[in-house]
C-alpha cells in the first residue's frame, strides 16, 4: 500500500467532505464550504487543506494555517482527522508532520490541535508532543422530534430581525460579532477589527444561512444574535451565539435562539448541533435548556516549536 500527503486539489472536496463527516458527524461540512476557504483564505493565514492518500483514495484531511488575526504572533494550528475505517496506517502522522514544517517555515512557534477525548486520540497528541490545553462539547438536538420552547411575546422595545435585514449594512452584525467573540474562552487571542476580512470570510461564507439567523434588537440596538449554518439539507448547527454586555442576563440568548430554530424546523432541519467551550457555562447552561445533549468531547492540545 502506498500512502501520500498532498494539498488538496479543487476536485477533493467530495472526498474531504466524505472523511470529515465519517470523523466528525456533529459538524456540518459541505464542498462548497471547502472550495470557498481554498479559494478565499487569507494570504496571511498561509493555509494547506492537506490529503493523505493511499492507493488513490483519500483517507485523511488536515486543515493547517497561521493564526493571522491573533495578537501574538507565531500562534498557528493543525488537526488531522482520519476515516474511521483506515486509522492505524500512518496518515495522521504524516499530515501532522508535514503541517508542522510548513507552518514552522512560516514562523509559527505554537500549533494548536484538536484531539477528540478518546484515549486513542489523546494517546495521539500526546505522543508526538502535545500537551492538553482546555476542552469544549459537542451538542447535538433531535429538530425533527425534540420539543422546541414556545415562542414568547417580546417585550416593549424589543424585536426580532434576521441577518437578512442587514445585507444593504452589515456592520452592526460585525460590530456584534466582534464584541461577543472577544469575551469567548480561548487559547489564542484574536484582534477582531478587520471588516473587510470579516466580510469575506464570515458574512460570505456558504454555510451562514442569513434567514435563519436571528438578531435581537432592542431600541433599533443590535443585542444578541445566533448566527445558522447549515448545509442546505437536512443539518442547522449554531456558527455563534452572543449578547452584547450591556444587555446580558434578560434572557436575549434564548430569545433568538428559540426563533431560529423554530424556522430551521419549519424549513426541514432534523438536527442541530452546537460546540461550547467546556467553561462557557452560561452556553452550555443556554443549550441543556433547550434539549441538547452532549454527543461528544474534544480536547485542545498545544506544541511548542523551535
């Protein structure tokens, strides 16, 4: 058997998206999706989607690239993720290490990966220098079966948009995006201030399913929102949900998330799935109220290079 690790060419998608869904079945990937970060990625963020590929077909993926919008520098990350039918052959292990001496070259001095919290995958990391950082959940909601909460009268000064209502001047989502973002845990901080990166590669991602999701105005303020993804099928998972500080704690959260999925259940989603980090707990609190269950664990890792 002959085993490669290449970049991926623009007719992989298909075979990317059939690995990832294998590996990660509570995430939505769609080829669109992968042409578009192949396609628009950053020139700072000097990404590689990497293959491994034996006798011909593509076993493995890796998506490697430079923390670009971080405030220090040298931050970068990797995570392989291989069928479920072919570990044990090596893959992982040769994208890994041709991720770490591409991002090496490019001055990276950290790399951050995932590893699911399986003793195989943190046997993984651990192995080849990875040292455990933090956790975060995968939640996964029946939207075909499950009950839903009852949507509730709105307050006075309070109403419903979509992201839709913004397309002539995103900014305010931008804005909320930013602010909500900075206050997520995390291992690598991000300067959060470039609109026209935000445009390109958050607003103009295929996934975003603008009708779905739901903003909170209060006054004519945007104050919380949850950006939808999903896959234009049968899958919803929640790209972002966030309140602006100074409208916390009045229960903003839920509002636009009981809304949203409402219509992502109207519009023939039967699953929807969110991540949360392990100490996110107003989130995960927001989530176990409105049904979803844990599906899975992921544990972040770091390496030091150099």
């Amino acid at each position: 058997m002959t085993m490669i690790v290449r970049d991926l060419a623009p007719s992989d998608t298909d075979a990317w998206v059939r690995v990832r869904r294998a590996a990660l079945p509570f995430m939505v990937t769609t080829p669109e999706q992968v042409a578009f970060e192949l396609r628009t990625a950053h020139p700072d963020k000097k990404m590689r989607l990497l293959t491994a590929e034996e006798d011909g077909e593509v076993i493995g993926t890796a998506y490697a690239g430079i923390a670009y919008d971080s405030t220090e520098p040298g931050q970068s990350y990797v995570t392989p993720h291989v069928h479920p039918d072919r570990r044990g052959r090596g893959a992982g292990s040769l994208m890994l290490r041709a991720a770490e001496e591409h991002l090496a070259a490019e001055g990276a001095t950290a790399v951050y990966s995932w590893a699911m919290d399986t003793p195989e995958s943190r046997t993984f990391a651990e192995k080849r220098g990875y040292r455990p950082t933090r956790s975060a959940h995968f939640q996964r909601l029946d939207l075909a079966n499950g009950p839903l909460p009852q949507l509730q009268e709105l307050p006075a000064g309070v109403e419903l948009r979509t992201a839709a209502d913004f397309l002539d001047d995103p900014r305010p989502m931008f804005e909320a995006d930013a602010e909500t973002t900075s206050d997520e845990p995390g291992d690598i901080s991000v300067d959060f201030s470039d609109y026209e990166d935000w445009i390109n590669h958050t607003w103009n991602h295929p996934l975003l399913d603008r009708g779905l999701s739901t903003v909170v105005m209060v006054d004519g303020r945007v104050a919380a929102f949850t950006a939808a993804h999903t896959d234009g099928l049968t899958r919803y998972a929640s790209g972002m949900t966030g309140t602006l500080r100074a409208f916390r704690g009045r229960g903003f959260a839920k509002l636009a998330k009981t809304a949203s999925l409402h219509r992502a259940r109207a519009a023939g989603y039967t699953e929807a799935f969110t991540n949360n980090d392990a100490d996110n707990g107003p989130m995960l609190a927001v989530n176990k109220w409105f049904g979803y269950k844990i599906c899975a664990t992921e544990v972040r890792h770091v390496r030091k290079l150099g």
